[in-house]
C-alpha cells in the first residue's frame, strides 16, 4: 500500500506517532483497504478519492488492535511485540486515541463533497459504537458461565463483522452506487464477516497447523467461548454437558489430552458439521445480496474473488 | 444541565454504558459547556441546536480525563474513585474509546447545515489531535531532567488551552458568527485558557486551601515541573538551580520542610511575581480579542463575568 507508506507520520511528539508507526507498518493481510478499492472500482475510475477514507478504516482497525491487545493481554501482533509491549501501556493507550482520532481526520479531508462525506462520517462512526459494544461483549463472556449462541453471533458480528460489512458499504458509496446497491454491499460484507469468523473458530480446532498460522486447539487450551464450544453446549445432554464444561474448567489436564477429549464430545454432537453448515448459509445469504446488486456479473470478478479468498482457507 | 441528565445511556453492554454514565453524572463545573452556550447565545437566540455540540465537548473532556487518569495513576476523580479504580483499567480503556466516538456522534446528529457541520468536526479533530499531543508532551516532561520553559508552555497550550480556544470558536461559530469574530474567540479562549493554567500551578503553591480545594504544596512534593520550577530554573544561578534540583530529587525530606526550602528558593527569584505578570500579559491578550469583536459590548457581558469567574480564585 503506496499511500499508507506516504502518510507515515513524523510529527513531534515522537513518542505518540512513533508507536503508530509501527503497527501501520506491520505486515497486515490489508484485506479492509483491498475490499474498499474493489468495491469503489465497480462504480469508478477514479478511486483516487477512496484513498484517504480506505486509509481511514485501516487506521481504525489498527486502533482496536492497539487497545484491544492491551485488554485481551495479548504481547504478540503479526509475529511482532504488540505496542504496550514494544512501548508500554499508557502509550499503547494514548497512540491509539490519536489513531481513533486520525482515522475521522482522514475521512473529513478525503472530498469536498459533504452530503456523501456526512455519510461516510456517519456510518463510520454507527460502527465504531458497534465495535466497542462487540468488544465489550467479548470481555462480559469470558466471565460468563453460560452465553448463549445467539449472544455470541451478536458478539461476532458486532466485533468483526459490522466493519467488513461497513468498508464494503463504504466503497460502493465512494463509488457512487446508489442507496440500493450500497445496501446491499453492507449486507454482502456483514454475512462474508460472520461467515469468516465462525470459520476462524473451526480451523482452530480442525484447521492445518501450516496453512493456519496459529497453533491448532489454542481456543480449547485457552477455554474459549467458540461456536463450536456453545454449539455443543447447546446440543448436549446433561452428562455431555457436565463433561465439556468440567473439561474446560480444567487447566491441569495435558493439553493434547484436553484437546482430545474435547475434540471426542464435539464429534458426537457433530458440531463441525453444524459450524460448516451455517458457514454455507451465511455465503448463501452474502450471495444473495452479490446477486441483487444492480452492476453486471461481469463487473464483480474481483469482488468475488475476494469473497473465495476469504474462505479458501480449508480444513 | 438538563441536557446531559437526558442523554443518560442506557443501552446494553452495560458494562460499556455504565461508566460513562458514572463520570458524566460526576460533578463537574462544566466550564466548557457554559462557555460555549454563552457565546452562542450573542449571536443566536437558539441555543437548541448547540446543545449536541456542547454536550459533545464535555464529553470529549471526560473521556481526556477517564484516559489520562489512567495514565496519571490518578486515583480520584471529582472527590470519586476514576472509572479505571472503580471498574478496572479495560473499561475505562474501552468506555472511553466509546466516548470519542460519541462525541463525534453528537457533533454529527447536531444540525443539517452540512457546512457547518463540516467546520465544527474539522476544528474539532484538530483541536483532539492537540489534546493528544500535549497528554504525551506531559508524559514525557515527567522522564525528562530538563525541559524548557517554552516547552512547558506549548504542552498547557495543547493540553488544556486548545480545548477551551475551541468550545469558544465553536459557540461562535453555531450562532452564526462570522469567520473574524470566530477566530477572535478562538484566540480569546487561547489565551483565557494559558492564564488559568499557569494560575492553577501558582495556586498549588501559593493559594488558600479552602478555595482552592486541592492540598496546597502538592506540586512541590510531586516534584511536578510546573511554570513556578520551571522559571526558576531559568533565572536561577548555578549554586540556585543545583539546590532546586536537588530539593526536587529529595524525596525523604518532611513534606513541610521541603515546600518551605524550595518556596524560599522561589522567593529569592521573584517567580510569584513573574507567574503574576505572565497572567496579567495572556488576560491583555485575551482582552485584546475581546475587544476585537465586531458584536456591541452591552451583548459580551456574560463573556466579561465568564472570564472573570475563571481568574477569579484569588491567592
């Protein structure tokens, strides 16, 4: 991304932009920014504009990492330190205040038109809300002894959904598609959303180690509240139920052990097939509103594309 | 203030809601609304339309102190524990992030005059961007031997003066002032908010504990580099300045005995006097802009008792 390298910052104080620096320029799968350009492409030529507001939600992504690392505890980000890590909390704090900030700088000088700029602020902002609500709701479950799966799919889709679903709406508006067409590209991009996550949470369990990148059974080990988890919870009879929850509340179990035995009830209650399923649903569900959109087939290869890339990753 | 009463959150997760609900109710002065309504007010008799814009101001104010308490270690806040005491660190990491956000909401949602709207975040973003900046700037002065007087002086202006140079110009600019009027109560309220600063650090040292509510001596025993250290430092010679120095790094010396060795230090400099003057200069400044306006004066009174009030505290 040429124009994320052009607009490193080099401001004084040094020690809050020099941390943005940083995780701006940490190898990410960019997969917002490509989704926004793609998706302008179809309506424009001219996706110069695009540019300032694509960077703006790359920039905004980079903010919940920020923070969200520091809550989740988390000191690795794309092989790297995260930035309270690298740096140390309060400027993890602070650094990502002024992202949040620069990512509503970079819309508001993205174009002078202002009816579609109060557009995009708005959206923008309806979906920063839901982020943090999503965020929240994650930090609630881990608490919780029992959630429920429909809480969880709000969680997700608030969490990591609603934005896929808002860069794609985001785009088409840049674009100059019309009030339909951008309707329906936020439905296509929040179903794409919650399709990728449920199958982030099944190659976690099932997924190939190499093509992954994350260790295999890591959300069993760590007694993540997954759909596979709250799905089998939801199937189970009281014994298999009393079983899987006393398993996760068990840390000195070997870990390949635990994972096994998890790994057991799941496939009596046949749960990866229930996760895979509702993956094909919601691809379904995002098809029909890529069907419904009113540019020609032809114009929507890359899109597509995307779409494949995003669940290619296989079992 | 009725309209923040009504904007009481009450949407789920409430464990995101619910501190923000706990430091807006939280006693402020609310200085910064005020300020706003009042300039409005000369050039409008609606003042409706402010109210989502001063709302958003005091709410970006509150979300700078649920972060920088953090930052701080402040513990209290308003004679209450800080959200981050009250809850823990994520929520008023996560709580606040949500009330940037909303303060931008509330800009947004305030009118459809998409001009001005356009100015207000434009001015708004900018001045956040300042706040940012002088929070690091602080942060920084406390790991630093040395910092220099103009140094300190931008950090005040970035941290506390821009916020209140903004509520100012964007009262002006909702009721309707033009660009020059804007800009004069922008430069009013700069230099409105300098001297309340720099008088603020003089009353930690010199002002009447009844009145100022704070202990007094408390910068001195913090070793806080405040205007008073700061100037003394400057004129001192060096047998001065490495006797300062070294009250500052004495942390075992009795409270009493410190504050009385380094105000005995600040008298042989006369920076009471220098604060004083620096005060009376920035208030002829601000008073220059005042007059500047092109609005009759019969209609700045309440501006005149606002700035009065503001500078009133007597040592």
């Amino acid at each position: 991304m040429d124009y994320v390298q052009k607009q490193k910052l080099t401001d004084s104080p040094v020690n809050l932009y020099a941390p943005v620096n940083y995780l701006m320029e940490l190898e990410g799968k960019r997969i917002r920014p490509i989704a926004c350009l793609i998706v302008a492409n179809i309506y424009t030529e001219d996706i110069q504009k695009a540019l300032p507001v694509v960077y703006s939600i790359e920039m905004f992504h980079n903010f919940t990492l920020m923070h969200d690392d520091i809550m989740d505890n988390a000191d690795m980000r794309r092989s790297k330190p995260s930035v309270h890590v690298k740096y140390d909390v309060n400027t993890a704090i602070l650094s990502g205040d002024l992202m949040m900030i620069m990512s509503y700088k970079h819309i508001l000088e993205c174009c002078d038109d202002l009816i579609l700029k109060n557009k995009l602020l708005k959206l923008f902002t309806n979906t920063a809300i839901e982020v943090c609500e999503g965020q929240q709701y994650d930090m609630d479950f881990e608490n919780k002894k029992e959630v429920a799966l429909s809480d969880y799919l709000l969680m997700i889709k608030l969490k990591t959904a609603v934005l896929l679903a808002s860069t794609f709406k985001t785009g088409a508006l840049i674009g100059g598609a019309d009030d339909n067409d951008a309707i329906h590209f936020y439905d296509l991009g929040l179903n794409l959303g919650l399709a990728f996550q449920i199958q982030d949470d099944l190659l976690d369990t099932y997924g190939n180690q190499n093509t992954f990148g994350k260790k295999i059974g890591g959300d069993i080990i760590q007694n993540k509240k997954t759909y596979l988890y709250l799905k089998a919870l939801e199937l189970a009879n009281d014994k298999e139920k009393n079983k899987l929850i006393s398993l996760y509340n068990n840390n000195l179990l070997p870990e390949k052990e635990k994972i096994e035995k998890v790994k057991k009830i799941f496939k009596i209650l046949d749960v990866k097939k229930h996760a895979e399923d509702l993956i094909e649903q919601l691809m379904e569900k995002a098809f029909d509103h890529y069907h419904a959109l009113s540019v020609p087939e032809e114009k929507l290869k890359e899109v597509k594309n995307l779409m494949g890339y995003l669940l290619k990753r296989k079992i």
